[in-house]
C-alpha cells in the first residue's frame, strides 16, 4: 500500500513538471478575468463600442480630441473558441482607446462581426498631429473601389430634417448631405427610404482624415442583434501587456438588449459609448444620450432611427420611456448601470431574484452561447480555424499600416489621379505661345495714309511658369490614392431572395445646383515680377534758415519799498496797588474864599474874569 501512495504521489509530481514545462514554452492566455485577479486586469461594462460593430454618422467631419501620450502596441488577440455561425461571420482585432476619467488608454476589445453585404472594412489609427495624437476613425467602403478619393472638408450641413410626413409607415428619413461635382460641392437633400426590420440604413456621410475627407455612401447594414458578438473593453496595466508573448482572448459578451438603454454618443471621438455616463461632467464633455442627437440634427444615429420605427409599431410610448428612463438615472446615482464586471456581480448577489437578470450587462459567452432565446446560433471551432482566423486579424493589422504610411505622407505614395474633367495646361520651359494672326474682312481701299511703322517696345521676358507635379497635392482638387484591398469583406448571398441580402437601394435625388459652395481658388506658384531698379531722386540740401538772436527784454530792477519800522509798543509796567488808589480817588474841588462883594460885576462875576477879557 504504501508503494502504490508512493507511486502516485511522484505521478502528479512529474505531471506537474511536464506541465511547467509545457507553459513556459507557449504563449501565456488570458482567459476570463477573475474579479480578484492580482494582475490588475479589469473588465469594464461601460466604455466604447467598437467602430467596426456600429458608428454613427456625423453631419460635418472633424478631428477628434487630442491626446499628449501616444498609445502602445496592440495587444495579440485570439479569437474564442465559441463562433456565430455563417460562413460571412469574420474576425476583427480590437485597438487601444483613450480613457477620460483613468488619464489612460484601454482595450478595446475584437468582434465577432457579420459585415454588410459588398462593403469592405478599413480600420482606423492614431495618427500624430500638432499637440499629440488623434484618432482617424475607420470606415466600410464598397468592395469595387480599387482606391480611395480624398476631398477638401465640405461645408457646414444643411440638414435640418425632413419637411413633410412619410409618404407610408414604413419610410425612414435619410438625411442630406454635400456631394462633390467638378471643383465644388452641392448640396444634395435628403429622401425617404423604405424600412425594414433586419436592415440598418446608414446614410452618406464623410470621415476626417489627415489627407482629406473620404466620401462613404450609404449603405444598408444588419440590425444590431445580427450583427456579430459585442465583447466587453479592458483596462490593461502596462506591467501586463509588456509581457513577452501575452495573448488575450475575449470571453465577456455585452448583452445587445442592455446596449440601447444606456448608448451615447460624441462627434470628437467618433464612437458609441455604452454604460454609466449620466452624470453632469459628461454632458461637458460632451457625452449625449442617443435619441438627443437625432433630435438636434447635430448627427445622425441610424440605431435610434431604425429602433423608433421598428419599436413605434408595437408600442406608442417607447420614445417616451426611453427619455424618462435617462432622466430618472441621471437625477438618482443608485439606479445607474455598474462600471466593472465585479461590482455587477456584487450588484446582482444581493439583487432579489426576479431583478437579477435585468440587471446583467455583460455575461460569460460560454453562458451566451448556450441560450436558446438568442437571436444567433454558435458554433465550436477547433484549434486550427482559430489560429486561421486570428492570421486574418494579422493581415488587417498590416493593411491599417499601409492605410498609416499612405494616409501620412502624400507626396511619396504612387500616382495621384486627377479629375479629367479640369485639365491643366502650361507651356513647355522656354516655348513661347504662337500668335494666330487676326482674321480681316477682306482688303478694302481707304483713303487714310497709311501709317509708319512704329518701334516695338522690348518689354522685359518673365519667367515661365513651373508646372506642378502631378503626384503633389493641389487645393481644392481631389486626390485619388490607389490602395490594396481589405481582408475583411461582406459577401451577398447566392440568390437574391437568400437571407442574408439587403433591400433594393433607393436612389437618392439629384443634387440642387442652386445650392453650391464657392470653388476654392487653385493654387498655383506665380512668376515673381521683375523688379527695376528706380532711380533715386536728387536731394537737394536745403538752405538753414537764418536764426537772428532775440533782444534780450529791458528788464528794469524794481523799487525797493519803504518799509517804515513799526514803533515799539510802549510796554509799561503794570500799576501798583497805590498807583490805582490814587487814580481812583475823587478830585474833590475847593470852594471858593469868600469875597465881600467888591471883586463881583453886576452879574456877579469875579472882577478880575471881566478884566482879562
């Protein structure tokens, strides 16, 4: 007994060793991130849908927001083992994008991807410009199209909707757009085309480049819950992705039915956004909820427009519901969606059972998978069809740098094609135009003399101009670039009534040629002039003016006052106490002495008064 304990105690040991040995030899798989993983790998239930899965289509095309850091190098992705089935579904590799709120770049994500019928995909990039980095968002262009046309941004839209009801329920609004003819654009209005329940209709639109705008036109696309498997964003670390030989492959589906509640939209990003973006500092940022686009005529969500018609038929009051149920999660933080994966499996363990499932945003695809209700059937790949697969993803990675090296630098790639229709013509270096002589009426007599000849007047030879070469660019004239074709492809069905074919396309009405913008003036180098020396012209010196000396004034000294000095005051000292009394003592007169009447006049004065006078 205790032999065979032994035995298989060194069994699993050796097993272990083999297995040890086995892993450092292959690549390391990322497989579903568990909650409390120690690497630092979140899965995120809000963040960017992929441009390839759905994009809306923007009324004037602009650059998006500009970031000081450049993003890394894309991770190495695996498709999963569970594919949608169809022979069309194709793999496309996810790319990095910037996050706001981290300061930092996620993953986006591969998909699972159906792509509409006769168009193929052309994947964006981050391309340098003045301050940091942007993104060039991608496209699908027709599968024909051997080379992609590059115009001059076009003018403000004139889009402000329809004027006049459908002519039928089923018709939905396409909007109108600028259209390109000879060295201008026209404006050409928008139309009525028929709905239908599988199909998306994407309107003509344009898309920014740093080489110039692309014209994509319209094109009808599968609804949303057909269309391919929506896999959730990553916040990758960067001590994880630098890791040699790390792959990771998607395994958490975001649920379609959850996408249409909370979807967003940004015209400086180029995306749909998904998740918890209710509150105030998004909407300064940008952030506005799907159906608010549609009705500002800002942009165009073609998901909002195919979803009102389509859930309009059975129910009046989803439009209504759909904006109450916004505002109701913008004014109560409790009701909004998770942001990670584990805080939404902490939100639904303690949900009551009956919320649980209208609480899941994203879920397992092995869960995914197995549903019965769901609107696509899966299927197992092996090994090989995955490594296949994924060495499609490689050959569109290479084809996105190609679109980077022709997109970048216009005067090294091949022949640019200029429109036939505005030929430009210059003469030959050192050939001058030969004069046509003047056709006359015929000879006839006059009798006017006949003039001498005068002397010509040699006028100065200018230079000839330089004829610009056809490979740089010229303003106001589309360039033509041809480009090699995409590895991912939308391929029709066999019949035209297999599922799987679109609709009949409307075509849209003429453009309006009242409604024009202004040509853009040709560029063109001109001859400097010829510069003559002109002759200077004689100065004369001016004779100085005589400056006589002013006479001095005749200034006279005046007088001096007479300043009489001012007496001194008489400063006596102050009267005694016997000084006053006798002031102040009566001067009592004497009488006089009696008399006996002989010294007295007849009036009876003194004799002697009478003498004196």
């Amino acid at each position: 007994m205790k032999y065979q304990r032994v035995i298989k105690i060194l069994g699993v040991i050796i097993a272990g060793l083999v297995a040890l040995l086995y892993e450092s030899d292959t690549p390391a798989l990322a497989q579903t991130p568990d909650p409390n993983d120690e690497s630092g790998v979140e899965v995120l239930t809000r963040g960017p849908v992929h441009e390839a899965f759905a994009e809306p289509a923007a009324y004037n095309p602009t650059r998006g927001v500009v970031v000081a850091r450049e993003a890394p190098a894309a991770i190495e992705e695996i498709p999963p083992e569970d594919k949608p089935e169809g022979d069309n579904v194709q793999w496309i590799p996810g790319y990095w994008s910037w996050d706001v709120d981290r300061g930092d770049f996620i993953w986006v994500s591969g998909i699972w991807r159906d792509p509409p019928p006769d168009r193929s995909w052309v994947p964006g990039y981050w391309s340098p410009v003045t301050g940091g980095w942007t993104w060039t968002p991608g496209f699908w262009t027709t599968t024909e199209a051997d080379e992609v046309e590059y115009l001059p941004r076009p003018p403000q839209s004139l889009e402000v909707g329809p004027s006049s009801p459908p002519p039928a329920p089923d018709r939905l609004w396409a909007p109108g757009c600028w259209f390109w003819i000879g060295a201008r654009y026209a404006w050409r209005p928008g139309y009525w085309v028929p709905a239908h329940p599988d199909w998306v209709w994407s309107p003509a639109h344009y898309v920014w480049t740093p080489r110039g705008c692309v014209y994509v036109d319209g094109y009808w696309d599968r609804a949303l819950e057909r269309r391919g498997v929506l896999f959730a964003p990553l916040y990758v670390p960067r001590l994880v992705y630098i890791r040699p030989h790390y792959v990771h492959s998607p395994s958490i589906v975001i649920q379609v039915g959850f996408l249409t509640t909370a979807l967003f939209c940004t015209t400086d990003s180029h995306h749909y956004y998904f998740g918890d973006y209710y509150g105030p500092e998004y909407s300064r940022r940008g952030f506005r909820p799907w159906f608010r686009m549609h009705q500002r005529h800002r942009d165009y969500d073609p998901i909002y427009a195919h979803q009102r018609w389509e859930r309009g038929r059975t129910d009046r009051n989803w439009e209504r519901r759909v904006r109450e149920d916004y505002d109701f999660r913008r004014q109560h933080v409790e009701a909004r969606p998770s942001r990670t994966y584990s805080a939404q499996a902490s939100v639904v363990a303690r949900a009551p059972e009956p919320r649980r499932k209208s609480l899941l945003i994203a879920a397992p695809l092995s869960e995914v998978s197995t549903r019965r209700e769901a609107p696509i059937r899966f299927e197992k790949i092996d090994s090989a069809r995955r490594e296949s697969l994924g060495a499609k993803g490689k050959e569109l990675a290479k084809f996105r740098d190609e679109r980077v090296k022709w997109e970048s630098t216009p005067d090294k790639v091949g022949k640019i094609e200029l429109p036939k229709d505005r030929p430009r013509i210059s003469p030959e270096p050192g050939k001058q135009p030969v004069e046509q002589p003047k056709k006359m009426g015929g000879n006839k007599p006059t009798d006017e003399p006949a003039k001498p000849p005068q002397k010509a007047v040699q006028r100065p030879k200018t230079p000839p101009r330089e004829e610009r070469s056809s490979t740089q660019p010229v303003s106001a004239m589309p360039q033509r670039v041809k480009v090699p074709r995409s590895p991912v492809v939308g391929r029709r069905g066999d019949t035209p009534d297999q599922v799987g074919n679109p609709p009949a396309r409307t075509e849209p009405p003429k453009p309006e040629p009242n409604i024009r913008s202004r040509p853009e003036p040709t560029v063109r180098p001109r001859p400097e002039p010829t510069v003559r020396p002109r002759p200077e012209p004689t100065v004369r010196p001016r004779p100085e003016p005589t400056v006589r000396p002013k006479p001095e004034p005749n200034i006279r000294p005046k007088p001096e006052p007479n300043i009489r000095p001012k007496p001194e005051p008489d400063i006596r000292s102050k009267p005694t106490d016997r000084d006053i009394t006798k002031r102040e003592s009566p001067v009592i007169p004497r009488a006089p002495a009696p008399s006996d009447g002989k010294d007295q006049d007849k009036k009876g004065n003194p004799a002697g008064r009478n003498r004196d006078r």
